[in-house]
C-alpha cells in the first residue's frame, strides 16, 4: 500500500510526519462479547494516519514508500489500500460491502483475526499485500504489479503472505449447528453451539446470538444470549421455568470486506453479515407429576387379620423427572365393611381437587375412612409395604371387623411436601376409590348350631338333624365374583356328612363315642354313611326325615347298626366367606343307636279245676297233718308278682322312649 512520496533516498523528520498522515491502516478494534467484527465507515469521516509501528517502508522507483494500513477511523479500524500510486485525502467517502464470495470470507477473517496485530512479524505488511493482491487493478510503472517486483526483494515479507493465506481457510467457519441438551432431572439444559472450519475443527471469535422461545431462561436470566466462540464448542446453560416445547434459535456473525471510495481507494473489516443457524426444539418440564401404584395383597383376607398394601410411587416419562434428592411423603386411607354394591361406585378424583376434596366427597356418598397409613419415597420406583393403623400417627393396628370389601385411596398433597418440592408439583396425585388393585374381600365368619332331632334310637330308626347358619352375606350364592378385582365367585353349597362309628357288635360302642373335634379315617369302626349338599346361605337347614338337599332331592338317613351316628357340616370358604366346620364331637350332633335286652317273660296263668262235687261226708275228729290251703294261697301269689313286674317293664320303656 502507498502514500504519495518523494524520490529522495532519505526524508526529513517533518515530511516522513506528513507522509504517514497519507498512510492507510486498520487498528483491531477491542470489541465487547458479541458486538459487530468492524464498525461501518461513515462517510467523511478523516482518517488518522498509521502509526510506524503498523507498516514497512521501502523504496519504489527511486522513492520512499510504506506498506501497511493506510490509517484509522474513529473505531480504531484499519484501512488498506487498493489503489497503488494515488494520493489519498484520508477522507472516506461512499461505502459498500464486497459480495459475498469464499475468497472474501478468507480475506475478512484474516482482517478479523489481526486487527490487534503489529508489524513486527510483518504481518500488517503482509495483509496489506494480499489486499492489493485481491483488489488492485492498478497498471504501469506506478501499478501495483511494479510494486510487487520490487517487494520481492523482501521475501520475509512473503513469506508472512503465504502463511496468512494458508490459514485463511481454517478461519472460515464451514459447519454451524446448535445441539439443545436437558437433564430433566435437574431442570437445567444446554445449548452446544458448533462453529468448525472444513477440517473440523472450531472457530474462535465468531460472534453469535441465541434466543430461547418457550418456558426456560438462559443464565443471564434472559431469553437471549450473545457471546463469541472459543477454540472449543461453545456451551451455555439454560433453566427451565415450566412445561412445554422449548425452541432455541440463533445466528452467528461472519466477517465482511467494505470497500470504501475515496481518492484512494480502501477497504476495511466491515461489520460482518448474519447467517442463521437451524432452530432446534426439546420439550421441557419442571412441574412433577408423580404416579402411584399400589396393590393390595392378598385378594381376600379374613377378619381379625391386619390391613396392608404394597405402594409404589413412580416418575413416569412425561410426567416430570424425580427432583434429585426430593422426598415425597404420601398418605393412605383404607375404607372397610362395603357392600357389593361399592364395586361398582368407583369415584375417581376431579381435577385440581386436593385430598381432603375427595375425602369430603367420598364422605357425602357416605364412605368414611376406618384405617390409615403414611410412607416416604426418596427415588422413582421405590415401593413400601405398609400396614393400617386405627388413628393417623399411631401405631395401633388396624385389624379386619367385618366381612365386606375393603379399598384404599392414597394421595401425595402438595401442601404437606418440603418447599423443593412442593414447587415442582403441580397438583395433589390422588389415587381413585374402589380402584381393582387397590380393593380386596374380606371373609365373613360363620356361626353354625345344631341339634339332632332325636339323640337316642333303637336300630332301623331314621335319624334327622336340624342345623342353623349364620354370617353368609345375604345374596351369598348369587354373586358371580369380579374379575376386574381379582376376586372370585360364590361356593353355592355347604356339605353334611354322616359318619357311623361303633364296635360293630353293640357290645362296647362307649369306646367310640365321639370326643375328637377331627372328622376319622374310616375304618372298620368308622364309615362315611353320606354326603349331602344343601345351600350356603344364612337360616335352617333340615338333614335327614325326608326333607330335600340343595337339588331337591328327599333325604332319608336310617340308623341300621348299633353305634354313633354323628352329623357334620361344613362350608369349604370362598373369595367372601371363611371356611367353617361343625365339631365332629359336639354331643348335639350325634345320635346313639342301641339294642335293649330282651324283657322278662310273664309266665302263663295255669287254669286251675274245679273239684267235682264230692258227697258230704260226715263230720270227723281233728287230725294232725298239713291243709290243702297253702299250695293254692302260694300260687296265686307267684301270678301277682309276675303281673306287676310285666307293668313295671313296659313303663320303664316308654320313660326311656
């Protein structure tokens, strides 16, 4: 580059001051984080000239001249020469961006890079050489092709050239993209902006402006962000604020050629043209939306026995991650005593409705907790087994009262969580009433009496028993189970088993008389007589005389063989009801059958003659001896005594009847 000049070998101190005023140069402006790579010129604005520092003089056509910037405007911005062998005013006149074009993107990255740069590696020199190199068309003696033979005899000087120009490409940024990371965990994300040049490589000082649009702020606590680029991918973080898509998008700034018209014309680093980069969407969420999952187990659970449930609480996707470190406290209530009729009234919470809500309008369908449970979560997944307790924050069980169904509801209420958390959580989780896993049968006990109709008979008799149940759920028998709720149907039929037990032979059954609660094996002094099925509901049942069994079919039971005729029933339980059996040595279940001895016979009264009539005989003296009145008075006697006794037996029979 060159200011007009004498052809003295040397100059004066005043005209070398005067020469450099003519001198065209750029000084690196220290630009803030993102601001534009060059300041526009302003037209009519007068540069000030180069300092020595910035160029190399050497000597043309018997003259002085300096190779650098020709000097600086009010931004500290360099100018070089493109105009060899004309004066300069220093005035800048009309300005213009050079088009866009891959040899201007090298040139205006170097004028980017080096704008702080001075000449003591020649560097200023060598970008004022590739500028005239680019863009003088100038001619002859004075043109910029003479100029260059005569700065060959500096080759340091091109030396620099070729080492500029050689970097120039990996200054230009080939590919820019922006990756958008989150950690749903944490709330937080991050932009990766790439800006690599053709071999891959980042892109130092490449100016760039992000925006975010949706629910999330960068750390500025802004929806925009600007920066430059460093030798490495550019990072910069980004929080949540709510849910939704998030969009990032976002430009960089790649260095521009003006080129100013004047008496000499220059160019400058200009102040770059905006490319965009490719927006790039994520959804974010910060609320917390947990889910609860519970079971109860088992299925069906008798009375007395305590009340459980298995309770899970998960971060599903798309509800919200778990807030790193969070503990999420929950609470449960068990209903008891509901009738069939509940399976179908499943009340499931509405929505924004808090806990005690739903406990409200549960208790105006009139369903009012008897049982109460709490459990803590510290991560997604975790499951607690818990037990209910009588009163919240006690440690009195709560065992089983009355055979019905049972069902829990459990909620996380976000007013009883920590601050952390309870900023997360949008709403109270609510868990619905009579949810099938969450419900179970618990079985009814039964209470069986009975008596048999008649507890002593003699062989050949029928026997009957009369027996009266209570505690079967008044529609037992009819209800088909649930499926849905894991719980199966009804057994319709109760069982009454007859066993016979004895000596065999009469002579010594007290040995077998029942005293073992346990139905026997049968054996030769045990026999199973029959089995009969009669209906499992509530009421009295009549076994034996004739009455019908559950088919409708007359049972008759006769007591053939001397022994121990006992009665048995027995319900072998279901999904809603216990399983019950009568004692097989309950004394008003068994009938005993014996024989009685046969019964004294009354002798036959032997019909006594009467004498024949004898002649009278004349009257004779007293004698000694026996009478005839006694044999007669002893007989009649011995037939009184066999009467009464004969009386006496049969009423002994009829009393024991």
């Amino acid at each position: 580059m060159m200011a007009y000049g004498t052809q003295q070998p040397r100059i004066s101190q005043r005209l070398r001051s005067g020469l450099r005023a003519a001198l065209a140069a750029c000084v690196a402006a220290v630009l803030a984080v993102a601001a534009p790579l060059g300041a526009m010129a302003v037209p009519g604005e007068i540069l000030t000239a180069a300092k020595s520092q910035d160029y190399f003089m050497y000597v043309h056509n018997g003259g002085t001249y300096w190779m650098g910037p020709v000097g600086y405007d009010s931004t500290s911005t360099r100018y070089y020469c493109i105009e060899e062998a004309m004066p300069s005013t220093m005035r800048i006149g009309s300005v213009s961006p050079l088009p866009d074009s891959p040899q201007n993107r090298r040139l205006a990255a170097l004028l980017h890079k080096y704008q702080h740069v001075h000449n003591s590696d020649y560097t200023q020199t060598a970008l004022a050489i590739i500028m005239h190199d680019a863009f003088d068309t100038t001619t002859g003696a004075a043109g910029w092709a003479a100029t260059r033979e005569t700065l060959q005899q500096y080759p340091q000087l091109f030396k620099r050239v070729d080492e500029l120009l050689a970097e120039a490409p990996l200054l230009v940024p080939e590919t820019m993209a922006m990756e958008l990371e989150y950690d749903d965990v944490a709330r937080t994300g991050a932009v990766r902006l790439r800006i690599h040049n053709s071999d891959g490589d980042p892109v130092s000082d490449v100016p760039f402006t992000l925006t975010i649009d949706g629910p999330a702020r960068f750390g500025n606590g802004s929806a925009t962000v600007s920066g430059t680029s460093g030798d490495y991918t550019t990072v910069i973080t980004w929080h949540a604020t709510g849910d939704g898509p998030l969009t990032v998008s976002g430009s960089v700034t790649l260095p521009s050629i003006d080129r100013i018209i004047s008496s000499q014309d220059m160019v400058a680093l200009g102040s770059g043209y905006v490319q965009a980069l490719d927006e790039v969407t994520v959804p974010v969420r910060t609320t917390f939306n947990p889910t609860i999952t519970t079971r109860t187990s088992p299925k069906s659970i008798d009375t007395g026995a305590p009340v459980t449930d298995d309770v899970q609480v998960s971060a599903l996707p798309g509800s919200g991650a778990w807030p790193r470190g969070a503990q999420v406290h929950a609470r449960g209530w068990y209903f008891g005593g509901l009738p069939v009729s509940a399976l179908g009234e499943r009340y499931v919470p509405n929505a924004h409705a808090t806990a005690p809500e739903f406990l409200e309008q549960l208790a105006r369908a009139g369903y009012e907790p008897c049982a109460f449970a709490e459990a803590t979560f510290g991560a997604s997944g975790q499951t607690a087994h818990v037990q209910g307790v009588r009163e919240p924050g006690s440690d009195e069980p709560y065992l089983a009262e009355q055979g019905g169904f049972g069902t829990w509801v459990w909620a996380i209420e976000r007013e009883r969580q920590s601050r952390d958390v309870r900023e997360l959580l949008a709403d109270d989780v609510i868990t619905a009433f009579m949810d099938p896993s969450e419900t179970h049968a618990v079985r009814a006990p039964l209470t069986v009496e009975s008596r048999v109709v008649e507890s002593t008979v003699q062989p050949g008799a029928q026997i009957a028993d009369v027996i009266r149940v209570s505690g079967f759920p008044d529609e037992h028998g009819n209800w088909a189970g649930s499926s849905e709720h894991g719980i199966d149907t009804d057994v319709p039929y109760a069982q009454v088993r007859v066993w016979w037990a004895g000596s065999g032979d009469g002579q010594d059954d007290g040995a077998y008389e029942p005293a073992d609660a346990q139905e026997p094996e049968e054996d030769d002094h045990h026999t199973l007589i029959g089995t009969w099925e009669y209906e499992a509901i509530n009421g009295e049942i009549h076994v034996g005389g004739g009455a019908p069994d559950a088919h409708g079919d007359p049972v008759e039971i006769s007591a053939e063989r001397p022994g121990w005729y006992v009665f048995v029933w027995e319900f072998a339980g279901d999904g809603r009801v216990q399983t019950a059996t009568s004692s097989y040595a309950d004394p008003q279940e068994r009938v005993f059958v014996r024989v009685e001895p046969e019964p004294a016979r009354t002798p036959e009264a032997v019909p006594v003659a009467e004498p024949e009539p004898k002649a009278p005989r004349p009257p004779a003296l007293a004698a000694t001896g026996v009478s005839d009145a006694w044999p007669i008075t002893l007989g009649l006697l011995t037939l009184l005594a066999a009467s009464i006794l004969v009386v006496r037996h049969k009423r002994e029979l009829e009393d024991g009847e």
